[in-house]
C-alpha cells in the first residue's frame, strides 16, 4: 500500500496540471477563484462525515432538499467514504484526473491539496458572510488565500468523573502536567485508570499535549519541523510517565464507538472529543442525569485545545463551477451547520450559533466554543498528508516500548524533514 500511494503522489507531482484537465472541461475556474454561469449539472460531493443511517437522511433529506429547491437544476451525487480512507481516495482521485467536485476534508488538508492545485481558490467575501470564529477560518486558507469554509469543528478536551473527583477529596480540576499526574496517581484504584490519554487518536492526543506545552508543529512556512525541540518530547514522556505510575493503559484504550472508560467507571479523566456527549446521551443517559460529567482544557505551560474538523472545499477541476460553489456555500450555511453538528455532537464554528439550544445543552461543545482563543489545528505544511501517516507508527513504540521519548521525537523529525524536501 505504501509503495502504490507514493507512485500516486509521484504522479501527482510530476502531473498535477495533466491530471487536473481530466475533469476540467467546460468553463472550469479562474485564478481568481470565479464560478461564473448558472448552477447547473450533475456533480459529485465527497464526505467523510454524515456517517450511518441517520446522517445520509440528514444529507440527502434535508440538506440537500433544501439546495434542490434552490437549485434545481444541480444534481448532486454523494460519494461516501470515511477518514480512514479519504486521503487514498482523494490522491488516486487527483492523479487519474477525476476529483469529485465538491471535496469534504480534514483540518491540515487545505495547504497540501491547494499546493497541488487540486482545490479552487475560494473569494475572500465568503469569509465574511457568517460571523465566523476568527480562529475557526485560519485552517481553511494556504499562503493567506481562502480554500475551504468549515462545516463542523472537533474539538480535543479532557472529561472527567466529577464523583470520582468527590470521593477522593479532590475539590479543582489539574492546572498543569504536574497536577494532572497527582491526581491521576490518586485517582487509580484497582481496575480503573486515573487518566486515559489513548482512546483518542495518538497523534491528536500528542499534537495537544504540545501545544499544551508552548510547541509547534512547524514554522511558519511550513518547511521545517518544530516539534523535535525539548517540548515535543516533553509531551511525548508524560504519556511513558503515566504509563510508568501505572495511572494511564494503552493496553486499556477503547474502540471508538464503544463505551468509553469514563462512562463504564474504569477511567476518572480521559481524552476525547466534544462528540462524546452525544455517545453518552445514547449509552449512559444517566451520567449526564446525575450530572456525573465534567471537563476542562488542558493546560501545562499554556491551556491548548485541539480544533480539529471538517471542512468544505471546490475542485478545481469541476466541469460545473458555479454548482459546485453554490454546493460548497450551501454546506457551509448556518442551517446546514448546525444540523451536522448536532447528528455529530462537533462544535459549530459560528457566533451565530453560540446560543442555539444545541449548543446550551452539550457541555462539551458550550466548553469548546468558550475556549477557541486556546485552540490550536495540526497541519501547517504542504506535506502533512505524508506526514501525518508517519506520527503514531513512529511514537507508539516509545509508549509501549523501550524506546526513549528522545529518540522517537527525532526520528519523526527525520522523517518530517525527509518529506518536506519532496515537496
């Protein structure tokens, strides 16, 4: 598999303007960004999210009722895929010349698909059309120009079991690393993990406790690895001292989908996602009911919350243009919005909609949303999306092996660095 997507992204690189003529017959768009013409023809949306039965109703019932009525004569063809799979997708896609029209990507994905071409500069007037978080924008543009409107934030947070917190005496919640440890140390007990930090995916789990810690990911320009300094593998050694205390299992981490160890009782504090209020209110009602539930941001040398997502974007390569930017501004509506955020339990990244019923009720997300100013994204350079296959397989081995922290941390900035200079 490693072999096939690099002669995909070879392909890509040797090719980008050859496979994008694939699709781009017809009017196509300006370098300005322009989709001029009406809205119309039959173009494809590819999306990661809007999973199961329910989601396909809410997409195709009615957020795309609703654009078929505005725009009649646009047909809409949904390509389901997940994250695990969308980057292949995409690439093989991108190198055979036929991207669907309206693309569907994670925070981190716009500056390595704009830098190919792939995505179609979007106009900046779209910036200001809703009341967006200033920092919600800032993973949709590449080189300062607009690619991509987010539909749905994830945020990373840590919740915690506040009766567990109540029997064993502890009245605030940690305000650092070396209280987080304490207190994990002291919530332990004999089948239950004071802290787990690895049912969430690692390298979004380590990527927070970085930015937790002062680092970065990369320089500004994308070109040089910053996370190989003293705080990356500061961030990196916590999870072998947890591991170390026997306050923290990679062993224990659970499935996604599955219930969590914070609702089953056999984890006091866990990473996760803003998502998980809405897992609970399906699996253990009753946690939310007894209000057994907290969270908080993590914090060690600065409080920093992950803001991760899905954002929408334009091929540009689209044979429709005008359709597929009506799609694209469609999506990114309000109403649209909220509705995935809801079936999803993500944040939604309007002002607008800060004070929606939605928003009031789910916990995590009301936390998420009065906490973006601490928000960080992954990302931030033109090889991500190699990069980020390189993290977890690269770190695990520190975790549940010998392996120094050191050692990984370095070994991942040469492979960072090896895949910057492809670019």
């Amino acid at each position: 598999m490693e072999l096939n997507r690099r002669s995909l992204l070879a392909a890509i690189g040797a090719g980008t303007a050859a496979a994008l003529t694939g699709c781009g017959t017809g009017t196509g768009t300006s370098a300005a960004g322009s989709a001029d013409g009406p809205a119309e023809g039959e173009i494809t949306l590819l999306t990661p999210i809007y999973e199961g039965a329910k989601g396909k109703t809410l997409l195709e019932g009615d957020i795309l009722g609703g654009f078929r009525k505005k725009y009649p004569d646009v047909k809409v063809n949904v390509d389901y895929t997940t994250y695990d799979q969308l980057n292949e997708k995409i690439t093989t896609g991108l190198a055979g010349g036929l991207l669907p029209d309206v693309l569907m990507m994670g925070v981190g994905w716009i500056p390595p698909f704009a830098a190919k071409g792939a995505i179609a500069e979007l106009p900046e007037k779209l910036a200001k059309t809703h009341d967006y978080e200033k920092r919600v924008l800032e993973p949709s543009r590449h080189d300062g120009k607009l690619y991509a409107l987010p539909v749905v934030l994830d945020t990373r947070i840590v919740v915690y079991r506040k009766d567990h917190f109540a029997e064993a005496g502890i009245r605030k919640t940690p305000a650092n690393w070396s209280e987080l440890r304490a207190v994990a140390k002291q919530l332990t007990t004999k089948g239950r993990v004071g802290f787990d930090p690895f049912s969430i995916n690692l390298r979004q789990c380590w990527e927070t406790f970085l930015f937790a810690n002062g680092g970065q990911l990369f320089s500004a320009d994308g070109r040089k690895p910053l996370f190989t300094d003293a705080r990356g593998v500061e961030a990196l050694q916590f999870f072998k001292d947890l591991v170390a205390d026997g306050s923290a299992d990679y062993a224990r981490k659970t499935d996604v989908g599955a219930p969590s160890n914070v609702q089953t009782g056999q984890g006091s504090m866990m990473m996760t996602t803003s998502a998980l209020w809405v897992q609970v209110k399906e699996q253990s009602p009753e946690l939310i009911e007894q209000d057994k539930l907290g969270s908080f941001v993590l914090a060690n040398r600065r409080p920093a919350m992950l803001q991760g997502g899905t954002l929408v974007s334009q091929s540009a390569s689209s044979r429709h243009p005008a359709a597929a930017r009506a799609l694209v501004e469609w999506l990114a509506t309000p109403e649209s919005i909220l509705g995935a955020a809801q079936q999803r339990g993500s944040v939604p990244g309007l002002r607008d909609l800060s004070d929606t019923a939605y928003v009031k009720e789910n916990q995590f997300v009301d936390l998420s949303l009065k906490n973006l100013e601490h928000a960080a994204s992954e990302g931030g350079t033109a090889a991500w999306m190699e990069i980020r296959e390189k993290i977890v397989p690269t770190l695990e081995p520190a975790i549940v092996g010998d392996q120094s922290a050191k050692d990984a941390i370095a070994e991942l900035g040469r492979l960072a660095e090896a895949a910057i200079g492809r670019m």
